[in-house]
C-alpha cells in the first residue's frame, strides 16, 4: 500500500507543472489588474491634438490659404 493511500496527494509531475502555472497566472493578473487600478492615467495612446494645432499644421501643410486659416481660427476662439 502506498503512504497516501490509492487517491492521496500523489498528483504526479503534470499535477505540479500545472499548479505552479496555475498561480503564475493569478499571480501576474493581480498584479497588472493593481497596476491599471493604481495608475489609469498612464495610458500608450497619444495625446490629442486640439482643433487649433490641426488647423495650424494644415496652413502650414498648404492644405488651406490664409483667409480661410484666419476665419476658422476666429471661428474656433469663439
């Protein structure tokens, strides 16, 4: 007879494997869910461009002539 019995902790090597991945993946998730929790501010997206940068860079780009950058500049200061 085998010290733990027929059903006991004889798990074998898979059963270790396997329980040692097991809590590397709770382990990792915790820690990126207390990262997101903590730190949601930080994010890999740029910042956004506002309307008065797209408008300056599209005169600059020649896209638009000088009256029309004029008038849409006043139109978006309000």
């Amino acid at each position: 007879m085998h010290m733990f019995g027929e059903y006991g902790l004889g798990m074998g090597l898979l059963g270790v494997v396997l329980m040692i991945l097991f809590w590397v993946v709770i382990i990792t998730g915790a820690f990126y869910l207390i990262k997101l929790l903590t730190n949601p501010g930080n994010t890999s997206s740029p910042p956004r461009e506002t309307p008065e940068e797209i408008l300056k860079k599209r005169y600059a780009r020649g896209e638009i002539g000088r009256e029309e950058y004029e008038s849409m500049k006043k139109e978006l200061q309000g």
